[in-house]
C-alpha cells in the first residue's frame, strides 16, 4: 500500500485535489466526509471505521468511457484514521463491482475492485514538522496538500485516484482474448475455426482476370450450344 502521488496522475486527478483544498466548506451529511473530532489530536491516537456508501457519479468512479464502478453501486470502505503530529494519516481499502468493455472483442465485463489508499489530511495550523504554521512560509507548498477542515475531510479525490489506479487501462473479458476477426467483426472466441482464405495482393488482379475469362468462355459455349440446336431442327 503506497501513497498516491499527484506526480503520477493526470492534471484533471490532481486538480480535484486541490479543488478540495480550497473548498469553502464541508458538509457532515455527504457519506464521504468523516469526521475526526472522536480521534483527537494525540500522536497515537487511532480509530477504524467501515462505511458502506453509494458509488458517486458526473463523472463515473473510475476511467471515463472504459471501465469503472457506475453510479449508485455500493462501495465498501475499510479506514484507519491515525493521529500524527502534523495531522490524520488515513488509510484504506475500498472494494467494489466495476464494469466495462473489453478493449479486444468489445463484451461487456464485470470485474470485483480493490483499490488501496493512503493519504495525509494535515492541520491547517501545522506545518510537516508538527508546528504551528508561519505565516512566511511557501503557499506554494500547499498545493499539493490536503487539509482538515473543521477537524473533519473529503475522502473523495482520494477514493477516485485510488480507483483509477487500481483499474486496468485496457481491460480484456480473459486474458487469452483472441479479439475480432480484422476483415467481418466476428468475435473470434465464439467461432475458433472462422478463418478467410487468404489471397496474395499481387495475383488478385489475374484472379479476377481469369474469373472474367472463364465466364467468357461459358457464354461462348452456351452460345455455340444453342446454334447447334437451331441447325438440328432445321435438319429435321
């Protein structure tokens, strides 16, 4: 289990980060909000919560357009709040049903979610070090900072990170997918066998010529065929 740093994910993630580090202010009824007042402030100090919650949405809990948990599905939270000298140490676990398309025969598929998580919720009045904050020190690095506010914090830019971390960027319905066939779309894992006769590009043009040639010559006999007929009667 590994801190998620904002290094590693794309500006629209690390963005919603600091979206929560300048919001003005929480609400205790949004299930992904806790509250750290009962843990205290004493270094040592820690508490273990599990919570069910509905899956949040606008956008989807995971990669847009190509896997994720939709909205509304429930998701369940394991959480350890550890009090540290400059904050809340919160780590985690969330696990849930994600949906998707497999990237090679374009099924639908459903794969069971577990996502890791730690991150650290500081004092506002604290700087790394555990002491009261001056007001010299470097705004600038508080962007990358999630804060407490009024003792409590937002989980969830931290619960979409983790999720989309631990999704796979191009997922298969099995690992040993043979995908579509290139020339009609069929899905190759319902028909093992379908195969096309393969044609060398170079002799397609004589083929064709030759195919044009054949019907020629058929039309040549039919046609004889029938003048053989006509002379017979007259004949008679």
């Amino acid at each position: 289990m590994c801190r998620i740093g904002a290094a590693a994910l794309p500006l629209d993630f690390q963005d919603s980060k600091a979206g929560t580090a300048l919001s003005t202010r929480l609400d205790h009824r949004n299930p992904l909000v806790f509250d750290t007042h009962e843990l205290g402030r004493r270094p040592g100090a820690m508490q273990r919560l599990t919570r069910e919650i509905e899956a949040p949405g606008s956008p989807a809990l995971g990669i847009e357009g190509v896997i994720g948990v939709p909205q509304g599905v429930p998701v369940q939270l394991e959480i350890r709040l550890e009090s540290v000298m400059e904050g809340v140490l919160v780590t985690g676990t969330a696990r849930a049903s994600a949906e998707g398309e497999c990237v090679r025969c374009l099924e639908p598929l459903e794969l069971e979610l577990e996502a890791d998580f730690q991150e650290m919720f500081s004092y506002p009045d604290a700087d790394d070090r555990g002491r009261a904050a001056e007001p010299a020190d470097d705004a600038e690095d508080d962007e990358d900072r999630l804060f407490l506010e009024d003792g409590m914090f937002d989980l969830e830019p931290v619960l979409r990170d983790a999720v989309v971390l631990a999704l796979p960027m191009q997922p298969v319905c099995q690992d040993d997918c043979p995908g579509l066939c290139s020339q009609c779309g069929v899905r190759l894992a319902d028909d093992p066998d379908h195969h096309h006769d393969a044609v060398d590009i170079r002799w397609a043009a004589l083929q064709g010529l030759a195919g044009t040639i054949q019907d020629g010559e058929k039309d040549e006999m039919s046609g004889a065929e029938a003048e053989a007929g006509v002379d017979e009667k007259q004949e008679k």
